[in-house]
C-alpha cells in the first residue's frame, strides 16, 4: 500500500540534470547502435576510436544501453565493458566503471529520433565541430542547452542478438566496475546472455531481491579488499577498502545458487608476482572465507594457477577462461547449467505505474496475470507452483503475509491467475510474480508496480526543531516547503512544529495515537542545540517500538549530546566504532545518488530521474549496519574525493525498518525543490512502511457542534463505531470505550470505562448501547479508543449533550428476531415495533379524565439510502401511512395515530391510559451500514400542575435510534487439496460464494500440525511428509466449513494415500513425482519381501495409481522406483497397516431384574466378538455407557449392569462404545419381564 504521483504534481519544466540510477530489477537491457548528423551535416555512424565516440564511415560502435524504467539510460560499450561518461563538456568517452551522474542520460522520442540529455550538467548531446581539416573526426559533446538541431539528434537501433533458446541471465560482480564479460558474451546469441554488470559496494547496497532474477552469478577479477576505513582520519576516498561482501549477501548467494545447483562463477587466479580475485583478497575477509571451502588449493604449478573446485556448481576461472565466449562456455558449462531455471513468460499483466501513471485501479478491481512456462521438459512430471505477492515496496522482501494467491501450474501455456484489490490506503502496490519448481526450488519471477487509489492516506507529523525554537527549518515555510505538496486527493500530511524544550516537557507524552511520524530537524550540529532528555529519548524508543515512524536528521547521531548516541545510534542501524568523517565539514556537497529504487524515489513524486540537488551537506559519524537487510540505503552523497557507490560512509538517506535517516539539516532553510519533494515522499514511505496506528470511525453519536443533534435523556446512549486498520497483519484490534460527563458547567466531571479492552476484527461495524448516564441531561463525551497488537493506538472524541425531556408518554422501540447482532440479512425483511406508552397521571380532585387527552400524533421518520419501506406493510393503528422519496435517496415514512384517551384507574388513584404499538417493515436492498436515528413522534400533550391542566402543549420525541448492518452470509464453500513440498509455503484459496458475502473471514485449523501448519490468512507450510486437513470455517453465522487435505512430499518420488486398510477392504495409492528439469523414464511398484499374504497391489488409472487390497492383519511395505532422463533413481517405500476389524454384538433381547442381585455381566455373558480369537485382548480397551443411567447402571470397564428403575413402557440403549454394530440394544429395569430391542 502505497502512493503514486498525481498528474497535477508533475511539473515537467524542471531541469532532468539528474543523477545515476541505481540498478534495479525494473531495468531493461538491448544491444544498439547509434547514428547520426555530423556537423558537417553527414549522415554517420557513432564508432568508437580507443575509448573515444566519435563519428565515422566505420562499424558502428555496440552498447549495451539499460533502461532503468524511469526514462533515463546508460551506454556500456561492448567492446571494453566501459560506460560512456560525459565530464563536463568534453568529448564524451566509454571509461567509466560504474553508474554515476555524469554516466546517466535523459533520453527523449524527437520524431523518429530520440535526443541524450545528460543528467550531471542538463545539456544534450550534440556533435562538436572537427578540430581542423576536412577529414578530422566528428567528436561528440553534452555541450547543447537545446535541442532543435539534428546535430542533437540521434537513431537508436536495437541490435540484440535473437535466439530461439531461452535467454541466460547472467550478474557480473566487479571489484572497481570493470566488465570481464561484456566485451566476451555481449554480442553471443546462441543463446542470448544478458549481463548485469555492478560494482560488489553497488551489490552489498541493494534490497532488490535477487532469488529467482539470474541463471548465475560471476565474481569478476580485482582485490575485494576488506580494510575498514580509518577511525582516526577522514579520507573520504574509500574506493579501494570496505570492497568485501557482506554475509548477508553471500548468504543469499549461497542459498539461492550454490545450493540449488546454480553456477557461480568466481574469478581467482594467482601468478608469481599477483593474485586476484576472490580466493586472493588484498585482504582476507568474508568473500575469502566464503569460497575457500570449495578450493582444492590456493597455489599450485604454473605461471598462472587457478584452483579446481570440489562442488561442480562452483568454478574457478582465470584469464584465459575469460578471454573468448568459447572458452567461457567451455569451461563454466553455462549454457547446460542454466538450463536447470523454469521460466515464466507472462503474456498479460496490470498496466504498470512506470508505463502510464494515470492508469489507476480501485478497490474491487480484479488483477488478472496469464503466463506461459518454458524451460520445462514434461510439465506433469514437476511440481510447478505460481504464487502472487503484493507488498509495498520494491526493496522490501516479499513473505508469507504478502502471499495472496498460489496455485499449481499443470501446462506450459494459458495459464491464468487473478485477485481482486482489497480496501487500503492510496498508493502505488509493488507485486511479484513466481514461477516456483517445488522439486528444485528454482525459480523465475517478474514484477510490476500499479497505482491504486482508494482511502486518503492521512498522516500526522511533528517536527521538533532546536531547543529554542527556531523555526528557520519549519516545514510550514513556503520557503521550505511547497505547501500544495503537501495535500492532493491521494494524501494528506498534517505538520506541527515543537520546540525541543516543549517536547522535553510535555510534548513526548502524547506521541502514540496523536501523530503518525515524528522529524528530529533540520540544523548543524542538530544534537548540540536540541539536547533531548532521558526521558524524552525512552518515550521516542517507545514510540519507534509500536512500529510508527521517527526521522532523524543531519547531527543527530553525535557526540554533541550522549543521549542522541546511547538511545538511538542502535535505533538508526549506524555502527561504532566512529569514523568521524564528517567532523568539521570537510568535502561538502550538494548533490546526491540513487542507491535503491522504490517507493520512496517513485511516490507522490517520481524524482527517480531528477538531479538530486539539495542543500549543502556533508557525510556523518558513523558507518552503516549493511548486514541488516531492513537498513535499506536510498541516496548517496555524491561528489570530492568520494566513492560516489560507498553506501557504508557515504550515505545521504535510509531507512531502518519503521525509522528513517536524511543527511538534511547542514543548511537548514530554503531546501531546493528536488529536496522538498524527497521529504514528502520520505514522510509517505516512512507512514507507509512503518505500523499504523489503527483508525475509528464513529457513525452515531455525531459532535454536537457540527450537527446539533442531541441524546434525549430517555434513550439509552447508542453508539457505533468502526475500528480499521489496513496493516496485513493487524486483523484483530482491541477497543475500549470511555464515557466523561457531568450535569452541569459548575459539576464535576466523572469519569468511567464502560467498555474494557475488547477484541474486534479490522472493519467490523461495532454496535453497542449503554445506560444514559445523566437522566437528567448534561454533557456527554465519548472516548473511543482501538490498538493494534504492537501497541499503536488511537482515540476518537465524540462531544455530545444529553437533553431533558418532559412528556406525558415514553417511547421506545425494537426490532424483529432476526437482527442478531445489529445484522440482518440483504433482502430480508424485518420489522420495526414502535410503541407510545402514556404516563400514569395520579388523580387530583377538580380534574376531569375528559380533559387528559394527547393527540394529533403525526410519525415523521426519515430513512437511509437502500432501505425499502412500502406503506401497505405497516400495521393498521398506524393511520394514513404515507410514503414519499425514493430507495436511492431514502424513503419518508409519514402517518398518524389515534388519540390517547386517559380514564381513571380502578382503584381511583391514577388517571391511566393504554399502550399503542404499531409495527412497519422495511427490506434492507444493499449490503452496508443503516442509521437508523431521524424517527420523530410530533403530538399535542398536556401538563398537570395541581388541578389545573395546561393544554396544546407541542412537543416532538425521538425514537430509540439503531445501527443496522444488511449483509450477504457466505452460501458457499469450498477449497482445494493441494500437495506441497517440506518446507515451503503456499497459500489456500477459499472460493466463496456470492460474491458479494459480507463477511469472507476465516478461521483456519490444523488436524496435524505436525505436518502441515497454517496461519490466520489460510498460508500453509509443510513441516513433515504426510497429508492433514485444513479446515476453514466462517465466521459470519452462516456455520460453513471447508476442508483442503494438504499432502506434505519430499523432492523425488512420494505415495499418497492411507496408511491404513481393513481386510478384504480396497484403497487407493498414487505416486507423486516432484522432479527438477528431468523426465521420468520407468515406474516399478512392489510389495515387502515375505508380505503378499497380507496384501496386493492392483491396476489403478494409469501408471502412477494402484490399489492395495488388505488379505491378513499386519504391516505390508509399498515401494515406488522411479527412472528418470538424467540416469537418476528415486525409491520411496511406505507402509501401511493391515487391520482386522472388530465387530462387537449384543443379543436383540435382554432382561435383567431390579436391584444389585439381578445384576448380570454382559461381557462374560452376552457380548459377541467377531474374530472370536480376539476378545481376550481387548477387554481392557473396551467401555460400556449407558443412555439412562437413571434406569441401567453401567460398569464402565467390566460390562455388568444393574437394574435401578423399573421402566415398563419401553426399553433403555444399551451399548459397549467399540461396537461397530450400529443398532441399538433394549435392556430394562423389569421384574422378570423380557424387553423386545428398543
């Protein structure tokens, strides 16, 4: 759940003079040249002279260009592996390593042409004049602040390399940027290899997922060094140390593709005067340690040793594997090694937020994803699964809460999978698509972002500038800060400003349910002049606890104030011991680069293309803790001495789970554009990524300041309100309610919870009404509180007044039997009883009874939207019924009662007059919530003061007001039995019926959750090989269960089926195969050695089915061999137990007398047991109940009876509880008389 950009915020005039992407899974490589007009108006083609573009008559010049998806590109030439770099305005050339700014172009469709605009300078592409003569080359600059001319003009071809073989995608990590492969496999097209080439700092730095996106991983030359920077200076040129792999991306390595038999590839060769490469670090560190394991040795004969491994899916490569595409793939085995990786080949998706911004979908709406399979021999053979995630970001690793839809893939074409968009907070939604082979656990996966627009997402913000309030930093200044930025019809951002005195004050004790994210900012030497409290500080790490979020900025995390560094350097993912490099100043910047590409750079501004121009600022204190995968780095300082990919130092803005980090605040007043627009989209992402507090909305009673309406003192007090929260796994809350009133202003006010903590379901209308606490009116507030499971909470206030009204009659009303619950069925009618019941008016001599009467009573009731009400339905006192209106706006119920005639009561003591009841029907028409709270009684009453009654009085009274929820119960059922592989997870989906059910919430359970577990989503995980039954009940009172029967198998060949058989009974057995890109070849099936007398195999449907017939009790052992292409064997042998069933008899009649001394032993006496053999062994198993244990006394263990009441009229059930005999057994209490069965 997150946020797209608005068309009305884009503002296209802006300078794109941006900054390098960062790589990202969105990107698209092709092979193209380049052509163009010289300025001597030839028609060339762009070639490349040593590292030089220029002009010629020659071959043109290949690059492999990547479209990173935000309309900006890079240039790699395939010839050296170099990206084409624009410094300044000299001639561009192809010698830059890595992606920076002056390495990224805006590139833009001008007819048939396109035009470059380099991002570091904004000026475009043009030819530059030759330098002297007629036959001097044409060079190419950034040097043109326009692009009108052809000589800005450009024709960009695709050349790629085409196959009808499946593509191998290969990532290249490089110590320093310098590609191996490109200049080798860029233009090989048998098959297609697509390389991704990065620097190991870029690599350590990304949070895109990398399971799934490569066929194999090369580790390219260079020295990997492992030296930490220096605590004692502040060389910011880092780019030879801290060049190691982090564990946790070697991890991944290791788990994603060495383990499954994916190649990695790792250049390590040694001479007698170098090293390189992995195993060759110019100091040891993890990569080292990593490959080490699988060398055989690290020095051996030969000027340029390279070591053999021991594991066939790790290889060691040195030159001369890497200095021709045959002798690559001679020696890796590439091109049959990356043959193993299913492919998934959609051929429909949503429309992509990066494709069109204004394609917006719904809540309701239905994503629909159709997919073809390659890469896969005999699919019926493999255990395919598709799962469907939807997250709310890119970098964030997709889990089982993101898991929403997952089925089995059984062809290779026309497959299709879809799910309809729930409520949530406007935004844009990240989804991955994953083509999983259960048998391998390789897999192919495709992802996509969309827009959504559904609920306003609202966010509250503090921002706590320095101690002395100074508000030069103030997000409220339009100087920092656009304001219409901060409000569109996706979002809203709500700032307040504190003083850190304040905040030390009071300000940190109302922080949970008041605001969504705090901001610590914007100064230099931020923590020197906002000392925080210890106290303060424990409340804000109690706030960061609940998940919610808090932004630290510039000089936060410093030793100015100890209380910034004990509190929250651990909080903010940053790790000692100090660097110091930003003591001081030096180096100051003011440009940025993207690190990760996602929500924050995409959402409510899509700045991803942009120059990254902010206020000048300068690197912090202490490194970053990129072992974390939740410490996602966004954007790098850029510029100096420094290594520009350096996200350990360098860093600029991160995230650290719910706790977010910008480097603003050295200039902390008049932010560029760019700046402020990266703040709102850091406010966004950081509500959107981090817990929300829940939310309340109060339907009934309204504030009386905003609408006037009251509670009359007569009625209880009925509220209804609804608690949502829109965090996946936030679907229960708790709410509590608290009423504060008083009777008058001089009262005191009194508190009291009338409601303790309770649980609810996110979304659930609650209903509920409560005594009236001031019968005599006053003031009435209403304390709604909801929390979520970590603590977040939020409270809506609902001032109201409670009125005094003096009548001659109360009403009151209530509604049929079949509103349970303040829930009716849609469609469904059900009625309303109103009744007027008059007062007892005590007799006064003087008084006549002929002048208590109350008349003209006139019903005026207004009703909601959607509920029909027909004038013939009500009942007949109330007169003149009328109807006007209509069911889309609401009917108006109208119509009249007779007048209420006292009389003197019996005893002369009360003049008293009858209740009147009337009733009316109505038929709720749609789903959804009714308010039920516009019925008004209007009639003539009188007054009695003494003798003297006071006539005409007017007076109007309310009804009993109610919240009526219409819904539609579940009708249908049902799920699917599914087989799942050990240790993995799949989703079950529930297929309920209508479509429009209220109510689709389940409960899920287990019946072995030792074999298969599953969760409150209906995600299920294979713990052990076996099958359990899922069940799913509904919880909407409908009483509705399904059951899937979830089979657990291991990688190979599995037997389902019952591990149990009666004998001379039948059941059915099937081999399951989960294979990983082989065929099967031969199936046998056998029986145990010695075991055919106790059952025997029979002919199923087809080889992969047979039936075991059960012959004598005991074990028997199945075994399956399987054969496959590959020349491997997989054996499974199961067992099942052959059992004798035992039948348990009693004769039809029996007698006993009454008392102790007719007690009779059935077990010795009357029962059969069939096999005979067996009833000595199973006495002790048996048990004896008896229906009327008032009539016949049973031994529980033993089977003797007696008799303790005499029944003569019929006979009393009488059975041991192992019988399989279902009929009944009549034993009485009788006198000698025999009892016939009952």
């Amino acid at each position: 759940m997150s946020l797209a950009l608005a068309t009305v915020l884009i503002f296209g005039g802006l300078p794109l003079t941006g900054l390098g992407p960062a790589h990202s899974h969105a990107a698209t490589y092709t092979i193209v040249t380049l052509t163009g007009t010289t300025s001597n108006n030839a028609f060339q083609n762009v070639v490349l002279n040593g590292t030089q573009l220029q002009f010629g008559t020659g071959t043109a010049a290949k690059f492999v260009m990547t479209d990173w998806g935000d309309g900006t590109v890079s240039l790699r030439a395939q010839a050296n592996g170099m990206f084409v770099t624009a410094s300044g305005t000299n001639d561009l050339t192809a010698t830059a390593t890595a992606v920076k700014i002056t390495e990224t172009f805006k590139k833009e469709s001008s007819g048939s042409a396109f035009t470059l605009k380099s991002l570091s300078n904004g000026k475009y592409l043009t030819t530059s004049s030759p330098n002297n003569g007629n036959n001097a080359t044409t060079t190419i600059k950034a040097s043109s602040d326009t692009a009108t001319d052809a000589k800005q003009k450009f024709n960009i071809t695709d050349v790629s390399p085409a196959s009808s073989k499946q593509e191998i995608r290969v990532l290249e990590i490089t110590d320093d940027g310098t590609s191996d492969l490109l200049p080798i496999l860029g233009s090989y097209n048998n098959p297609v290899i697509k390389i991704d080439s990065i620097r190991m700092k870029q690599f350590v730095a990304q949070r895109d997922e990398l399971d799934g996106r490569y066929d194999a991983i090369y580790i390219g030359k260079g020295a990997y060094n492992a030296t930490l920077v220096s605590t004692s200076g502040q060389n910011h040129d880092t780019k030879s140390i801290m060049n190691d792999i982090t564990n946790l991306k070697m991890g991944e390595i290791q788990k994603y593709y060495i383990d499954r038999g994916l190649p990695v590839i790792v250049y390590s060769q040694k001479t007698s005067s170098s090293a390189s490469g992995a195993l060759y670090q110019n100091k040891a560190g993890i990569l080292n340690a990593a490959f080490l394991p699988y060398a055989t040795a690290l020095s051996g004969s030969g000027d340029k040793f390279v070591p053999a491994s021991n594991k066939s899916n790790v290889i060691f490569v040195g030159d001369s594997s890497i200095d021709s595409a045959g002798n690559f793939l001679t020696k890796t085995d590439l091109i049959n090694r990356s043959a193993e990786r299913p492919r998934l080949v959609v051929t429909g998706k949503p429309i992509d937020y990066t494709v069109n911004q204004n394609q917006i979908y719904v809540a309701g709406d239905t994503l629909t994803y159709t997919f073809d399979v390659a890469n896969v021999g005999n699919i019926a053979q493999r255990s395919m699964t598709a799962n469907l995630y939807i997250g709310i970001d890119s970098v964030l690793k997709f889990d089982s809460n993101n898991l929403i839809v997952s089925q089995p893939v059984t062809s290779t074409t026309g497959n299709t999978l879809t799910f309809r968009l729930p409520k949530g907070y406007s935004g844009v939604h990240y989804w991955k698509l994953e083509l999983v082979d259960q048998g391998s656990k390789l897999k192919d996966i495709q992802s996509g972002v969309l827009r959504f627009r559904d609920e306003v997402t609202k966010i509250n913000v503090l921002q706590v500038v320095t101690s002395n309030a100074d508000t030069t930093s103030s997000l409220l200044k339009s100087n920092n800060m656009n304001q219409s930025y901060l409000k569109t019809e996706d979002y809203e951002i709500a700032i307040t400003v504190m003083s850190m005195n304040n905040f030390n004050n009071s300000g940190y004790a109302r922080l949970n349910g008041y605001y969504d994210m705090l901001i610590f900012g914007f100064a230099d030497s931020y923590n020197g002049g906002a000392n925080i409290s210890a106290t303060a500080a424990a409340a804000v790490n109690a706030y960061i606890a609940t998940g919610q979020s808090v932004m630290f900025t510039h000089d936060t995390i410093y030793q100015g104030s100890s209380n910034w560094i004990s509190y929250f350097q651990t909080a903010t993912g940053q790790l000692s011991p100090m660097t110091n490099m930003g003591l001081n100043a030096p180096n100051q910047s003011t440009t940025t680069k993207k690190v990760n590409d996602g929500l924050l750079t995409r959402f409510p501004f899509n700045i991803s293309s942009n120059i990254a121009l902010v206020n000048t600022t300068h690197d912090q204190y202490f490194g970053l803790k990129l072992e974390d995968p939740e410490l996602i780095p966004w954007y790098n300082i850029t510029g100096g001495p420094r290594d520009d990919d350096d996200s350990w130092n360098h860093y600029y803005t991160y995230s650290y789970g719910n706790v977010t980090y910008s480097g603003t605040g050295h200039t902390n007043h008049d932010f560029p554009d760019w700046e402020q627009r990266l703040f709102v989209n850091t406010m966004y992402r950081a509500f959107i990524g981090s817990n929300h507090a829940p939310i309340v909305n109060v339907s009934t009673p309204t504030n009386y300041a905003d609408t006037g309406k009251i509670i009359p003192s007569y009625n209880k007090v009925l509220l209804s309100y609804t608690p949502q929260d829109y965090d996946v796994i936030d679907r229960s809350l708790s709410t509590a309610v608290t009423f504060k009133y008083r009777a008058g202003a001089s009262d005191a006010w009194t508190e009291k919870q009338v409601k303790a903590y309770t649980d609810v379901k996110t979304g659930e209308i609650v209903t509920e009404s409560y005594d009236n606490p001031l019968p005599n009116g006053g003031e009435l507030v209403i304390y709604v509180t909801a929390k979520d499971k970590s603590g977040a909470s939020t409270t809506q206030t609902i001032t109201t007044k409670v009125v005094k009204v003096t009548a001659n009659v109360d009403l009151s009303r209530t509604l049929s039997a079949n509103v349970v619950n303040n829930q009716v069925e849609k469609n469904v009618p059900f009625t309303m009883t109103y009744t007027v019941t008059p007062k007892n008016i005590p007799y006064q001599n003087g008084i006549s009874a002929d002048d208590l009467v109350i008349k003209n009573f006139k019903l005026d009731e207004k009703l909601p939207a959607n509920l029909e009400v027909i004038a013939a339905d009500a009942s007949p006192l109330l007169l003149n019924p009328a109807v006007t209106g209509t069911l889309a706006a609401g009917y108006k119920l109208t119509g009249s009662l007779a007048d209420i005639q006292y009389r003197l009561s019996q005893d002369g003591k009360n003049f008293i007059a009858d209740p009147v009841s009337f009733t009316v029907k109505v038929t709720p028409k749609q789903n959804g919530s009714y308010l039920l709270d516009n019925s008004y009684l209007n009639f003539t009453d009188f007054y009695v003061n003494g003798a003297i009654v006071t006539k005409d009085i007017e007076r109007s009274l309310q009804f009993q007001p109610y919240q009526i929820q219409a819904v539609t119960k579940m009708a249908s059922l049902s799920l699917s039995d599914t087989v799942i592989a050990k240790g993995d997870e799949s989703i079950l989906t529930p297929v309920i019926g209508p479509d429009d059910t209220s109510n689709k919430t389940l409960t899920w359970t287990a019946d072995h959750p030792e074999l298969v577990t599953v969760d409150a989503k209906g995600v299920i995980k294979g713990i052990a090989e076996g099958t359990a039954k899922i069940t799913a009940t509904a919880t909407d009172g409908s009483g509705l269960t399904a059951v899937s029967n979830v089979t657990v198998v291991v990688p190979g060949i599995n037997i389902v089926g019952p591990n149990t058989v009666n004998v001379d009974d039948t059941i059915n057995l099937e081999a399951k195969l989960i294979l990983a890109n082989e065929t099967l070849t031969g199936l046998t099936w056998s029986v145990g050695s010695g075991q055919s007398a106790t059952g025997e195999l029979g002919s199923g449907a087809d080889d992969m089915k047979k039936t075991l017939t059960g012959f004598n009790a005991g074990p028997i052992d199945i075994t399956v061999v399987a054969t496959t292409s590959k020349g491997k064997t997989y054996t499974k042998t199961y067992r099942v137990t052959v059992i004798q069933p035992i039948q348990l008899t009693l004769p039809s009649d029996i007698h006993i007398g009454l008392g102790t001394e007719w007690k009779r032993d059935l077990w010795n006496a009357a029962l059969g047991v069939t096999p005979e053999a067996s009833k000595s062994g199973i006495q002790s198993y048996t048990t004896w109940t008896s229906s009327d244990a008032s009539t016949v006394e049973a031994g529980a263990n033993n089977g003797v009876v007696i008799g303790k009441k005499d029944r003569l009229r019929h006979g009393r059930r009488f059975l041991p509880e192992k019988s399989e005999d279902d009929a009944g057994h009549g034993i009485d209490a009788r006198h000698g008389r025999r009892l016939k069965r009952a």
